[in-house]
C-alpha cells in the first residue's frame, strides 16, 4: 500500500499561513489541499506560491462554504491562522467533522468562544492542537529542565518583564489587533505566549488575577500628549506619514504590497493604519498578579513601546533563584528599515544582534550559568521545532524529543493560557484592583 498522505487546509492567507504552507511542502507525507479565504487576491498569492513549491494549485472556499471544504476535499488537518475572534468559527465545526485542528495562538477571544470550543473537544474525538511555538525554543526548553529538576526548589514566585519595541509593538497598533473585539488585546493575543509559557514551566494552573492596563503610548489622546501624533489615516499616499518613524510604507516590500495593498479594494482591510488614531481600544502598558494552584505568583508586566525587545524572567524558589534575559533585538530602528517579506520585525535571532543569558543563584553556594544559545530561526528556533514535533521532521532531519515535545499543547492548555488573558482583561475593565476567577 502507498503511504497515506495527510490532507491539510489552511484558513486565512495573511502573512503567518505562509510558514505552515513551506512547512507542508517541505513533507511528502503531507499535501495542502484547498485554502479558506474571504479575499480572492491574497489566495491567489497563495496558489501561486504553492504552484512554485508544490507544482499544483488548490481549490479556495469562502467562509460560508467552510463544512464542503471538508467534506469535498477529504480534509485530514486544518490550520487556522485567522482573525483570532475568528478561530471558534473553524475550530468546532472541523472536531465534529472529526478533523484534526491546529490553531495558531490564541485559542479564541472570549468566555463564550472558549466553552464552546471546550464542549466540541469532549464530544468529539477529534485532537486539537494549540501552536504555542514559544514552548520549542530551546533556552525556554533549558528552563523547564531547570525548574523540574528542582535546582531551586520549589518556586514561590515568579517576576516577568516583556518589552515590545516601537516597530513590533507599534505593529499591533497598525492592524486588525488594535481593536480588542477583533484581538481581545495584547494580554489575549500576545501575552498568551507567555502565561503559557509559565502554566508550563511551573506546571500549574493560574487561579486568580489582578491588574491595570492603560493605553499609555499610542492612540490619540497619548500621542497628542507626548507630541507623537501625526495627522493621517493610513500610511499609503500620505506625505505626513513619511515623516513618522512608526508609519510603515507597505508598498515598498513586495509580499506586503500583494498581500495587503493589492488586496485592499476587495475587502477594505488596511494594513497600515496611524498608531495614534482615536479608534485603538487595546492596552500599551500592563501590570498584572497572578496565583497559580502551587502557591506560587507571577507578577507580569508589558510595555509595548521600548527602545529594546526582549524580556527578563526571575524565579525565586525554596532553594535559590533563576534569572533569565533575551535580546532580540537591542535597538529599535524607524519601521521602514525593519521590513522583512514575511515579518515586518525581522526576528533579531536571525543575526548575531540577539543574545541570551540564563543563570543559577543557589542559596549558601556561588552562581553559575547554564549554556544556552539563541538559534536562528522564527521565535529563536522555536516555530523549526515545533513544526518538526507537530507535522513530523522533515526528510534527513531528526525527530525531535525535546521537553516541549513531551507536552504538545492541546485544548486545556490553550484554555489555562487564555484564562489569564481573560481575566486581566476583566480586571482592567471593571477598574478595581480585586482578584478575578480565572478558571
């Protein structure tokens, strides 16, 4: 019998589906069979894409014909790179079809979205699989060794410092994110990589939550304040906005301009918004406390508008203390000069601009620290990784077994993550500084 091949689709043709379109081509144990996509434009890049990888081109469905994409095409796996309010739209009609369903981070947006997908994965058999790539970067992997080792202990708290800088971050202000019914915010959309990312480490489930959020930076009312704010809509066209270091001229890189400029008149979307503009309903700056069923508590904080990207993670345990710092990219330059295809912020582990440091304190003995060294590759080799682990290594390249792939994360996971998100967003909106239920 020939080998079976699994049948995947991919919903969504922004700029994330196209490592899962390369990743799939790169496998001959799987083929991409039809794509989901509202905009004809933007699917037809992908077709052209795929013709040059793949020699073939696919069937595209509209959402409303998403159950005969399935059907008609025999669909094995589905990947959902979408709006994330979108996911839940996919997510549960492909587990009752019996398909298996990878979701780009998060899950969903919402309490309701997130039950419904709950109630889908436990009358169905169907596996879902949440692509928290962060899990596969090898210095977050010696992490986990450490703390499960007890090197330190037990942990009794933990202290993480995120920093976006002002083309990254300025970039969630640009786009469809900065409108939470679309994103639910960066506590939901990115911050989700990293209340995962300790649930995991500490193996813990988050209990309660606290905190404050504001829109410090960006949006009218700020950028009028600190004298940031300039005068346009969108980037395309304006000669105002060639004056201002976090406008992004889309049509000067080619898979932006096919992706969002020429695809714009068929669906309205604009890639290239004024991150001063008076819609923006996302937070900039977050502080938040966490209780995890350990005992032990996180206080995270987010500033998405440094001169620097990375972030510091402290764990003080019962018998010493864990430090850990990231570089990715150690100064922030004009947007223009970071376009790259198929990011707008090139991934500074590409180059040796990034660094890492990870340290053990023991009480009563010297310091010392565990050598790790950033990859090269999207998320510090994390998105490599995962991809070998969840779709298989590829030809010549070795399965891999490493601690994320122990722990592939699934339907809970993305759940735990998401209800630290939720419930940050809970606290922000009823401005009392009093615990929500997480879970």
């Amino acid at each position: 019998m020939p080998p079976t091949v699994t049948r995947v689709a991919i919903v969504g043709t922004g700029s994330r589906g196209l490592m899962y379109v390369q990743a799939v081509a790169e496998r001959p144990n799987m083929e991409i069979v039809a794509f989901c996509e509202p905009n004809s434009i933007r699917a037809e890049y992908y077709n052209v894409k795929l013709e040059k990888l793949m020699q073939h081109r696919v069937p595209v469905y509209k959402p409303d014909g998403y159950l005969d994409m399935l059907r008609n095409e025999k669909v094995d796996t589905v990947v959902i790179t979408c709006i994330d309010a979108l996911h839940d739209l996919y997510i549960v009609p492909a587990l009752e079809a019996n398909v298996h369903v990878f979701t780009e981070k998060p899950m969903t947006t919402d309490v309701e979205k997130c039950r419904a997908i709950n109630q889908a994965s436990e009358r169905t058999s169907a596996p879902l699989t949440v692509t928290f790539n962060y899990r596969y970067n090898p210095v977050h992997e010696a992490v986990k060794r450490l703390i499960a080792s007890g090197e330190i202990g037990n942990v009794l708290s933990v202290h993480f410092e995120w920093l976006l800088d002002t083309v990254h971050g300025a970039d969630y202000f640009r786009r469809w994110h900065r409108q939470k019914k679309n994103s639910g915010g960066l506590m939901v959309h990115k911050s989700g990589h990293h209340f995962d990312l300790v649930n995991w480490w500490l193996d813990a489930d988050p209990l309660e939550v606290a905190g404050f959020g504001k829109l410090a930076f960006y949006g009218d009312a700020a950028g009028k304040k600190h004298g940031l704010a300039k005068d346009y809509k969108r980037s395309l066209g304006s000669d105002v906005a060639k004056q201002d270091p976090f406008a992004i001229q889309l049509q000067d890189d080619p898979l932006l301009k096919k992706l969002y400029v020429e695809a714009e008149n068929e669906d309205g979307y604009f890639r290239d918004k004024n991150v001063f503009a008076p819609d923006i309903d996302i937070e900039d700056d977050v502080s938040l406390l966490v209780r995890y069923s350990t005992g032990a508590t996180l206080s995270y904080h987010l500033t998405a508008y440094s001169p620097w990207e990375g972030y510091r993670v402290m764990f003080n345990g019962s018998n010493g203390r864990i430090e850990l710092e990231v570089v990715e990219c150690p100064y922030s330059l004009p947007s223009q000069e970071f376009l790259a295809g198929e990011q707008v912020h090139k991934d500074q582990s590409l180059s040796d601009m990034g660094r890492s440091r990870l340290s053990v304190h023991p009480l009563w003995a010297p310091p010392h620290e565990v050598d790790v060294k950033m990859e090269r590759g999207g998320h510090g080799g994390g998105d490599r990784r995962m991809l070998n682990v969840l779709f298989g290594p590829r030809p010549g390249e070795e399965a891999d077994t490493g601690d994320a792939a122990k722990q592939k994360a699934g339907v809970r996971d993305g759940t735990m993550a998401l209800a630290v998100g939720l419930a940050a967003n809970e606290s922000f909106r009823t401005g009392k500084f009093e615990m929500t239920r997480a879970v």
